[in-house]
C-alpha cells in the first residue's frame, strides 16, 4: 500500500476561523490538512512525527494572554517542540507574535497606540530580497508588533510596525499580516470587526475593499511562490506543485 502523504497542521485560534487563501493553495498541493483548536481544548501534537510542518494563524487573543488563557500558554509551550523538529513552520500574525515569544522577544502594543488594520506596505530588507522581490502591500489587522528574535533574520520591514516578515533558520517564518486573508474573509471580518474600524490608524471598509481590489492579486502571486519554496524545505518530503 501506498503510505499516506504527510499531514500539514494547522493552528486555529477561534472555532469559526477561515484557513482563506492558505488552505485552499495548500490543498491545490495535494496536502492533507489537520486542525486544531488549542483555545478551545484542543490538545497539540506531542511530536511532529507524521506531519510535513505547521501553520499557526491569527486571532483576536494577545500573545501575551498566557496567564488567562491556557489554550495560549499551550501554544508557547508547544512552539519550541515543533521547531526542534525541523519541520517548516510558519506563524501568521499572533502566530508570528507567538513565534517571536517562544523565541524570547517582546511582544507589545505601538508605543503611539496606533492599530494597522487595512493594507499597508512592507519592504523586503537586503535579507529578504529571495522572499520579497518587491515592495507587497499585505492584509493587516492587528494592535501590537513583535521584537525580533535573537537569532532572527528580518525579512521584511513596515512604517508603522517594523517588523513585518522574519525567518529563524531554514524553514522557520513570522509574518505580521495575513495573507490567507481572501474576499470572503475581508468581508467577515469588515463586519464582525466593525467597531474595531474606529481605532487610530484603522482604515475605513470602503478604503479596504478598494485597496483589496487593487493589490490582492500581487498578493496572491506572492504568496503561490512563498508556500512553494516552504513546502520545499521540508526535510522529511515536501508537495509538489499542482498537477
């Protein structure tokens, strides 16, 4: 019998998040995708022992909620069990805060008090010229930014949040903005997220629809070829592309 492909795992902070853009270009891969749900009880893997690596997504919680909510001190804890592993990972948003916590940095609000929600764009550093070939505005919708990691490369860098996109060793990425973030979830989150629109720095939602509409197509090129090169890294067997 042929063995079963590697599952790819995919952490989810809240019951009725999307994995977007990023399970359904996974899934064009031929990966098979397991989720969990650790805010919800869920328990992660104690190994990565039959998965091909991890994706942690974004949610409303703070990275810094570790005293209040298990299902957060769970994920610290269980980071650095998945990076020994050597399985690609990649942290989206409060997965890159997360990331950048286990790794030993600050996580924390703009000292200004500033949000970035909407589409902002972030510039590759000379580290991250093989990442970002070119200035990208991306989908952000978050309150506080990361440090970056001893050990980090930054790849990526912002006006507003300089952190923006970083890798730790081969296979091991934070990004701060979402790119799995497709039409349908913009329009959720536009109105579940309504009143958070307000915040300074926020961008209005007609002011996101257009901006969506004018660059989600680089985005989503981009991020075809990002998944690819990770995927690749895998040490244990990667996924080829579509057939």
């Amino acid at each position: 019998m042929t063995p079963e492909p590697p599952r790819l795992l995919l952490v989810m902070q809240t019951p009725d998040a999307s994995a977007g853009r990023c399970g359904r270009k996974l899934r064009e891969r031929g990966c098979p995708l397991e989720f969990c749900y650790p805010l919800s009880g869920e328990l992660l893997p104690t190994d990565m022992n039959g998965y091909a690596g991890a994706v942690v997504f974004g949610g409303p919680m703070s990275a810094n909620d570790d005293g209040k909510l298990p299902g957060i001190r769970a994920q610290l804890d269980w980071i650095p069990q998945a990076l020994d592993s050597g399985r690609p990972f990649l942290g989206i948003c409060l997965g890159a805060q997360l990331l950048a916590r286990a790794l030993g940095a600050t996580v924390q609000r703009h000292p200004a008090g500033l949000a970035e929600i909407g589409y902002f764009a972030v510039q590759p550093t000379a580290a991250g010229q093989a990442t970002f070939d070119a200035p990208l505005h991306v989908y952000h919708w978050h309150h506080e930014g990361f440090e970056l990691p001893a050990g980090a490369e930054l790849l990526a860098s912002g006006e507003r949040f300089p952190h923006q996109a970083y890798r730790y060793g081969a296979n091991t990425f934070g990004v701060q903005f979402h790119p799995e973030v497709d039409q349908p979830i913009l329009e959720h989150w536009l109105v579940e997220g309504a009143r958070e629109l307000t915040a300074p720095g926020a961008q209005s939602a007609a002011e996101q629809r257009a901006h969506h509409a004018r660059h989600d197509a680089a985005l989503d090129r981009w991020f075809e070829v990002f998944l690819e090169g990770w995927l690749n890294k895998n040490p244990n067997g990667g996924f080829g592309s579509p057939g």
